[in-house]
C-alpha cells in the first residue's frame, strides 16, 4: 500500500476512522476535532488508542506515557503489522547524542521533535518514522493492553535493578503501585520489606516483599539486619530522612520522586550513603519492562483498578484509585 497523500490515508482509515478524536488538555474535557491527516511517510504508521492509565503516586498524571495503541495501517517499508499492539515514548530521544549516552534522555534535543500528530493524545495517531525508529515498543496481545500502562513505572523499578547491583536485604518505602512494582523488579534471592504508610497496598507478598507493614522501624527487624538498597517511592522529606536514617553505613537510597534533600541529611556525610535521585525512564529499561510485565501479569491482574470512560475521566490531580484505566472509544462529548 502507497499512502502519498492525505487523502489517501483517509481512504484507507475508512469511515469509521475519517476524524482523529483530540482530547485537548485532558480526556474528561475533550472536544471533537476532524483533523487531515499528514502524509505517512515510508516507515511511518496509523495507530488507534486502545487505553491509557494513570497511578495515584501524589504525582502529576501523565496520560500520554501510560498510552497502549493498535497499529492500524503501516506502509510497505514496516516491520510493524496493522493489528500489532505497540506502546509510545511520548518523548523518543536519538539515543546516540551525548546526552543519551550519559544516560540522560531527558536532555537529548531530538527529544522535543514532533513526532506524531494530532497533538498529545488523540484517538487515531499518525507516526513519523523518526517516532517509529526510536519511540515504539510492541507489546504482546496475550496480555490485556491495560497491564502495559504500566510500562513506565516498571521500566523506572527495572532501572533500579538495573543500576544497583547489591541488594540482599532492600527496604521499599510507598504507597502506590510503584512500590509494588519495584518489589516485582527486584524479585530474587535476599530479603525485600515494604513501608507503605497509608496501608493502602495488599497482595505485597506476590510482589516479592516477604514482610510489610506501616512503620519504619519493624520492617528494619524484618530484614534481619540493616538495608543494603533503600527505595523511596513517594513521600514526604521526612520519611526520606527516617529511611536514610535506618539505613545502615555505605547503603545506597534511591528517591524515585521529588523529595528535596536539603540539608537536613547529615547523616548521608556520617554513614557515607549514596543517595541518587532516579526520577525517569531509560530506553534500555523499556523492553525488560515490557518482559516483566509479562511475566507477572497474573499477579497485576489481580490488582483492582478503576475502569473509565474517556468523557468521565476529568483530569483529576488527586485520583481515587490506585490505579485507573482510561477505555479508548471515541467520546461522545
Ligand atoms: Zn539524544
């Protein structure tokens, strides 16, 4: 199949696709918007929005990262497949300039390219080859499309297991489903606690936690001996300060949010702790992630989650839910 034009395109979206459905800022305020089609370039692709999530982390919610599509036309030059499920970086970097290299993707200029249209989020997507070279990671259609919005969080967990290599006795302190997921990463031999302060997570010993509990203190005795890996979720700078505090000498705190350290943390100096700050995603992380996901989707899908429609979905900063599942059908706003 030959998409020169746009117009083409539309031929060959067919009725039911002749107009992309923009959300604006968000789903729950979305307006529908009959967009033309670009061009699909040689190695370029349409998708169409099977669902997005969203994590109660006390963090802002990033629709555009949790998002699962279904390819839906390619042209000749694709390794991808109309039907194949794929999920986005909404943010693809080269992976070759100096800042991908250092490990830093966040910085890599390429990054900031538009490389789909229309805009963030939308229910028919058109993707540039650039997007389709750097940005996609095809998911099974084994496994729900829901269990991959979770793909950045567990692609944050795997950097962790990635980037810390000793681990035996590791102290997990949240209360989303971050916290669980990083348990699922760092599943293996040694001991791994959970500290979740709002007791709002159950099910932890299927994600690899053999003790759980709401205080900092028993869950230190728990791992029979000081934390040699402390990851701090969320939370406050106190509890960041109350976990570097039971960590014992030369131990490694990773903060995954942005808690200030400020200079309350003399005792990083005094026990010679390494505190590294490990907010986003690495591409290297992305594929393990997708496998991991895999890998434990029975245990995800027993975790409860909120199933929504676009329309009732109102771009809340506080969610409700742990977790909730945003349905890709076209609004009817
Ligand atoms: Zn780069």
């Amino acid at each position: 199949m030959d998409m020169q034009s746009s117009e083409q395109a539309w031929i060959t979206l067919g009725a039911a696709l002749d107009h992309a459905v923009s959300w604006g800022a968000a789903p729950g305020q979305c307006h529908l918007e009959t967009v033309t089609l670009p061009p699909v370039l040689d190695e370029g692709m349409v998708l169409r929005l099977l669902c997005t999530g969203a994590l109660r982390e006390g963090q802002s919610v990033d629709l555009a990262s949790g998002a699962v599509w279904e390819v839906s036309s390619v042209q000749e030059k694709s390794k991808y497949v109309p039907g194949q499920r794929v999920w986005l970086h909404p943010a693809p970097p080269c992976g070759i300039c100096p800042a991908c290299l250092a490990g830093c993707a966040v910085s890599c200029r390429d990054s900031h390219r538009q490389t789909a249209f229309p805009g963030w989020m939308s229910s028919v997507r058109v993707l540039h080859p650039w997007a389709v070279r750097r940005g996609v990671v095809p998911v099974p259609s084994t496994v729900g499309p829901d269990l991959f919005t979770l793909l950045v969080p567990m692609a944050r967990a795997m950097r962790v297991r990635r980037t810390i290599s000793r681990r035996d006795r590791v102290l997990v302190v949240g209360n989303g489903i971050q916290a669980l997921l990083v348990g699922a990463a760092l599943d293996g031999p040694g001991r791994r606690a959970l500290v979740n302060p709002n007791g709002d997570l159950q099910n932890v010993g299927s994600f690899g936690f053999q003790h759980s509990g709401t205080g900092l203190e028993p869950m230190r005795e728990a791992l029979q001996g000081e934390p040699d890996l402390v990851v701090v979720v969320d939370g406050s700078a106190d509890l960041l300060e109350a976990a570097v505090h039971s960590a014992g000498l030369g131990t490694t705190v990773v903060a995954m949010s942005s808690v200030p350290a400020g200079d309350r943390f003399s005792q990083l100096w005094e026990k010679q702790t390494t505190l590294m700050f490990q907010r986003g995603i690495a591409p290297e992380d992305l594929v393990p992630a997708r496998n991991r996901i895999v890998e434990i989707a029975r245990t995800l899908d027993a975790v409860p989650r909120s199933v929504v429609a676009p329309e009732l979905w109102e771009g809340r900063e506080t969610l409700e839910a742990l977790w909730t599942v945003i349905e890709s059908c076209a609004p009817s706003c």
